[in-house]
C-alpha cells in the first residue's frame, strides 16, 4: 500500500480541479495555471490544458478562461462538470429522478458484478435492456426494479440473482436521494417529486415523453461528446463529431449494450451521447452511451454552421 493516500487533486477529474480552482481563486487562465503547477501536487501542464479545454467545451469557461454562469451552477453541484451539467438539464427539462440515477451511477461505478465470468455480467445486463439503446437507461431500469424489489423485503435476493452490486445500488440510493434533495432546495418544482421519498424513481418508458426529455438532457449535459454513426462493412463507424480527441474514430466499450449496435439507414442519422472515453489500443473506448437522432444534435448543439445548402457541426455536415 502506498504511504500516503493519492491526493483529491490527482483523483479528482482535471476539469472538477480546475472549474473549482476557478471558484476559489478566480483569475485568468495563467494564474489558475500557475496556481496549480505551484501546488504540492501538481498535475501535468497538458491535464490542465485539457481540463481547460473540456470546459470551455461544455460552455463552463469563455475562451478567455472567464467563469460563465453555466460554469458558476456546475460547480455548485459536488460531482464531475459534466454530470452536473446534465442534472442542470434534466432539472429544466424536469426529469431530474432517473438523470439522478445515471449520475450517481456515473459517479460510483457499474451496478453490474462479474463472478465466474463476463457471460454472466452480460446475462444480467440483457435482462435489464429494453432495446432502448442505452446504457443509461439500462442502470434506471435496473436501480427501478431493484427499489420494488426492496419494497417487497426483496432487494437483497434480487441483487444476487441479477448480478447487481448491493453495496453499490444503496450508495446509489443515497446518492439519487442528495441529487434531488439539492435541487428541491434550489427551487426544482417538477412533477416528479411530490414530496415522497427522494430515492425512488419511477420507470421510464421508451417512446414516452420522459424518454424523450431524459436523452435531451443527456444530450445538454454531455454536450461535446457526441458521436455520430456511419455506415461500415458489419457494423457502424463511431466518429466523435468536434475531433477534439486524438483522432475522431471511437468505439464502445465491450460491455457496452451498444457493442452491437447495428448499422445506421443512414449516415449521420443516429449518434450516440456519452461521458467519457478512454483510450483503449487504436481507438478511444466509450464507456457508456445512449442513442438519439439528428434532431437532438441540431436542436441542441452549441453551433451549427450553414453554407447553401449545407448544414455542419463540428466534423460532421448534412444537405438540406
């Protein structure tokens, strides 16, 4: 075991570092700089620069390195930038119950245990997917069904046969439990609190307007990391729109329930909305997505440049 415990500010998301430094210090860009190289626990100078980046991204941060109002509301919310950025979404879109769940999820870990092997972690995460395309909505399913199943006196049994994590779903339960709480506190008036407990979340159904408002708000919260399909030989070409990251192929993670997802009718039709990547031999491995169409990128995207009878965002354009 290490000596010392690693220190928040290296454990921590690089941009949950630098947003918070922005807080407390203020300042421009140098000085947040050269506040945290200074530190006893410097990060690198490039993990700076790319958490500065993500959030000048996400609209947290002017390109001058200035706290906007979107970056002061996000770091009010103790979680990564992102996630708080979607729960600030589902909060006006009022869907703030199950984006709780897929944000505590986001900040714990996968509910799904693997014991004699990944056929069985892949058995419980089938039983949970509605063929939604999503593996966001395939933690609300499984943290809805787990609370009526608690309900019954159940919740520790049905754990096991399911292949979840006990311990991991009640620290969800608290978790989604502070989420909603916060936003009831700074004035969340949805119709999905009515004054019941904060940890129980109804289901969500596909086609339902929920469904709808729920992946919007994934959309807003994630917002650049998007990807849009492409038709391949067996299955899609993932293309992560801005070609922020080194280089913009991406593909999902093995675990994903989008690993198969199959080809699109058509190229740029389908996208798939994550948080987070890592690299993982030749591409950037996603580790979490949800599908939506090409109305929720243009309605909701930062930008959209025309010319004639073109329409692009980032890499990716259309004809009209």
């Amino acid at each position: 075991l290490a000596e010392f415990p690693t220190p928040h500010m290296l454990s921590s998301s690089m941009e949950e570092v630098v947003l918070q430094a922005k807080v407390i210090h203020g300042g421009n860009y140098q000085a947040i700089s050269n506040l945290l190289h200074t530190s006893m626990a410097a990060p690198s100078r490039a993990a700076v620069e790319n958490g500065v980046d993500a959030l000048v991204g996400m609209n947290c941060l002017t390109l001058r390195g200035e706290l906007t109002v979107l970056g002061r509301a996000v770091a009010a919310i103790p979680v990564q930038p992102m996630v708080a950025k979607m729960l600030l979404a589902a909060g006006v879109l009022r869907v703030i119950k199950p984006c709780a769940v897929v944000a505590a999820f986001l900040s714990l870990k996968s509910p799904f245990v693997q014991t004699m092997g990944q056929g069985d972690r892949d058995a419980s995460k089938k039983f949970f997917d509605d063929g939604l395309a999503s593996d966001h909505f395939m933690v609300i399913k499984a943290y809805t069904e787990w609370r009526k199943a608690v309900a019954r006196g159940e919740g520790e049994v049905f754990c096991d046969t399911k292949g979840l994590s006990l311990e991991t779903m009640e620290m969800a339960y608290m978790m989604v439990g502070q989420f909603v709480n916060f936003m009831i506190e700074a004035g969340y008036d949805g119709s999905d609190v009515d004054g019941g407990d904060p940890g129980e979340v109804q289901p969500v159904k596909g086609g339902s307007r929920a469904d709808a408002m729920v992946r919007a708000a994934l959309v807003m919260g994630f917002q650049p990391q998007v990807a849009a399909l492409y038709r391949g030989d067996k299955q899609p070409y993932w293309y992560h729109a801005d070609g922020s990251r080194d280089g913009a192929e991406v593909s999902p993670f093995l675990g994903s329930c989008n690993k198969d997802y199959p080809n699109p009718r058509k190229d740029g039709d389908e996208w798939m909305v994550f948080s987070d990547a890592m690299k993982m031999g030749r591409f950037n491995s996603i580790m979490d997505s949800t599908l939506v169409s090409s109305s929720y990128i243009i309605l909701l995207v930062n930008a959209l440049m025309t010319s004639g009878n073109e329409i692009r965002f980032g890499r990716w354009w259309a004809k009209t």
